[in-house]
C-alpha cells in the first residue's frame, strides 16, 4: 500500500466520526435551546397588556438640566420679598395720597384734634370730646387753607361729633368713604392719619388687635355709664390729637373714628380705640338731620353669665348669655316684665339673633333699631325660654 492511500484510509473515517459528532451537538443545542425559546414565546403571548413592554415609536431624547446656582435663588428670593414689600410700600403712598387731604386738624379755643370730610356739604367728622368744650373752631387742610367752622351737633354717647365749614372751599376735595365695619378681622392692617401733638397730616400703621370691646361713653341723670359697643383695638400708634381721625383700612375706607388710648403717660402705649363706621353711619346721618341723636335704650344692666350662676338657676354650665343684674326703673325692660335680682331672667337673644356677650346685645340696639320700635327679646327665666316683646325709648340725656 502505497502512502497516500494509507492516509486516505486512515483519515477517511475519523473525518466521518467528526462529522457525525458536530452533527450530534447541533442536534443537542437545538434541543436545548427550543424549550427556552417557546417558554418565552409563551411568556410573551400570555402576558397581560399592562405587563407588555411596548417599544417607544419615539427615540428618547435626555436633556441635561444644570443645576441652579445657590447664589441664583438667594437672589431671586431676596428679589420677590423686596418687590412685596415695594408693593405693599406704594399700598401705604396711596392711602395717604388719596385720603390725606380729606383729613383735618381741628383748632379750638387751646385744644386740638382731628376730623375727617364726610361729604360735599363740608360736614366733617370728629369726636365729640374734641368740640364739647366749645368756642371758636378753625379747621386746617393739608394744603394750608384755613376755614371757620360751626358745630352741626353731637352725641356724647357715641363720642361722635359733626362740624361744618363752607362747601364752596373744598369742592376740590374728595370725601371719604366708610366702610363696613363688621367684616373687620383681627389681623387686618391699619393706616391711622391725624395730628397727634398737633403735628397735622401724620400717618401710622398698625393691625387690628381685638375687635367688640366695650367703651365709657356718655355718664347718663342717675350716674350710670353708658358704654360703646363693637370698639376697634389697634396697635397702630394713636396719640393726643389723632382724636376724631379716621382709621382706615388698605381701600382707604374708614373703618373707625380714633376716640381714645389706653396709657398711663397719655402717649402710644400699643393700645387705640376708635368707634366703628358702622355707628358713624348710623350716627352721623341724624346728627346732621337733627343736630342731635335719640339713641334707642333697653333699660337694663348685667354682664356674662358664669358657670356658677347658671347652676345655681338650674342651666347648663356652660349657658351663655346677658345675666340681668337689674332692670331700671322706668325702663322698658322693667315696663316688659324683665326681671333682675335674685331670680334673674338670662338675655339669650334679640329679634332671633343670638346673644353671648353684653357688646352683642348692645351693639344690636345702637347699629340696628331706633327709638319706638318693638324688639323681642329671647330669654330664659325659671329655667324655660320665653319671649318677651320691649318698646325701646331713647336713652336719658346725660347728666
């Protein structure tokens, strides 16, 4: 045998086994690979849509965001605070603009206070402390003009007062307004204008710090005081001299008359009170008609009632309400029927509408009914509620 022929018959059938062999492991990695191939097929067509991962028709693009600088921010807030506060800056430059010239100091005889223009007429509002002394009045306007002025009339029991100089000299003055005095809220900020010391056209800021306090006004024949309800507490700096100036609020509305502070040293001490508008016009109106003012009178004195009251006459402890210390005599509680003493009826309401405090009650009579009307007053006596009907009459002149 020749050597070529002994490789080929050597090589011939170990080529044959390799073949077959590769053949064999394509056949195992078939066999292998086809279960986990339809395990996937099947995964993917049994898998519910909302677990279908979709292809996106879209390329997702990423954009990259640089980072704001700490310095940026700090600037831009320092920029935001300062336009609030320019803002609210130009709020306060409006309101005096706006009102300051409507605004007056009052001259008379050695005192001094201020006054605000209500209307075209040139009657002006003032308290009724700063005029009561009487004498010759000068009013001055922001702009130096002088004016002679008469007293109108007044009420001692409000603290309210109107004065009036010729409309032919201010018909190039603009009138304040009044706002509505009960949507006031505590918090709200205030903007005083007035003369305090005499230094005319000033303005002071503040909030509302309390709202329904009660007041001394006018003493009535018997000694008794009779008090001013719904009274405006502000912290905005009020001083001798801002008496009968207006309070105003962000509008440049009158919310309230300054009558008074609270001060051992008869300066700002954080504590001012003014008269709300609400009686200024439901005051003003009548002093101007008739230069006086009948202010419809229950005729009764009390306070809160306590716990310990209450369970002394079988109520609730936690009742509220006017406990009726006395009805005067003469009065027309005491004309109704309404009983003080020892076995006192509770004021719980008026005309349906609910009492809890004295200044409630007060309140009602002053800015919502006049003298001869009827009121039905909601009590409870012996424990029952009852209504008893009160012909109001004007309160006694003071004394």
């Amino acid at each position: 045998m020749n050597r070529k022929s002994y490789v080929k018959s050597v090589w011939l059938p170990f080529f044959v086994l390799l073949v077959m062999m590769l053949s064999a492991c394509g056949a195992a990695e078939t066999a292998v690979s086809n279960p986990i191939t339809q395990a996937i097929n099947t995964l993917t067509e049994e898998a519910p849509p909302e677990t279908a991962v979709l292809a996106p028709t879209d390329p997702v693009v990423e954009t990259a965001v640089d980072p704001i600088a700490p310095e940026v921010v700090a600037e831009t807030a320092v920029n935001n605070a300062l336009a609030d506060l320019f803002a609210q800056e130009q709020a306060f430059v409006s309101v005096y603009e706006q009102v300051n010239p409507a605004v007056v100091n009052i001259v008379i005889g050695s005192g001094q206070g201020s006054g605000f223009l209500i209307d075209n007429q040139g009657h002006i509002v003032t308290n009724n402390h700063v005029v009561e002394g009487g004498g010759q009045i000068v009013v001055n306007f922001d702009n130096g003009r002088q004016l002679p002025a008469t007293v109108v009339g007044t009420d001692p029991s409000s603290d309210l007062a109107v004065i009036q100089v010729d409309p032919s000299q201010i018909a190039d003055i603009t009138p304040v307004a009044l706002a509505d005095s009960d949507a006031l809220k505590v918090g709200q900020i205030v903007i005083a204008i007035g003369s305090p010391f005499g230094l005319q056209s000033s303005m002071t800021t503040g909030i509302i710090s309390a709202l329904d306090r009660l007041f001394p006004g006018a003493v009535g024949p018997n000694g008794q005081t009779f008090q001013i309800p719904n009274i405006i507490q502000t912290d905005a700096a009020i001083n001798p001299g801002n008496s009968g100036g207006p309070l105003l609020n962000l509008r440049g509305e009158v919310i309230g008359v300054n009558t008074a502070i609270e001060s051992p040293v008869r300066g700002s001490s954080g504590i001012g009170y003014a008269v709300p508008a609400n009686i200024v016009s439901n005051i003003v109106p009548q002093i101007i008609a008739n230069g006086r003012v009948e202010t419809p009178w229950l005729g009764v004195s009390g306070g809160l009632i306590t716990a310990e009251a209450a369970t002394a006459l079988g109520l609730p402890a936690n009742q509220t309400g006017i406990l009726v210390r006395d009805a005067i005599a003469g009065g027309p509680a005491a004309a109704a029927g309404l009983r003080g003493g020892n076995n006192p009826d509770v004021i719980v309401g008026v005309n349906d509408q609910q009492i809890v405090e004295f200044d409630d009650l007060l309140g009602y009579l002053v800015q919502q009914t006049v003298v001869g009307q009827t009121i039905q007053l909601q009590i409870l006596r012996d424990g029952q509620p009852q209504t008893v009907n009160v012909t109001l009459s004007a309160r006694p002149a003071s004394g």
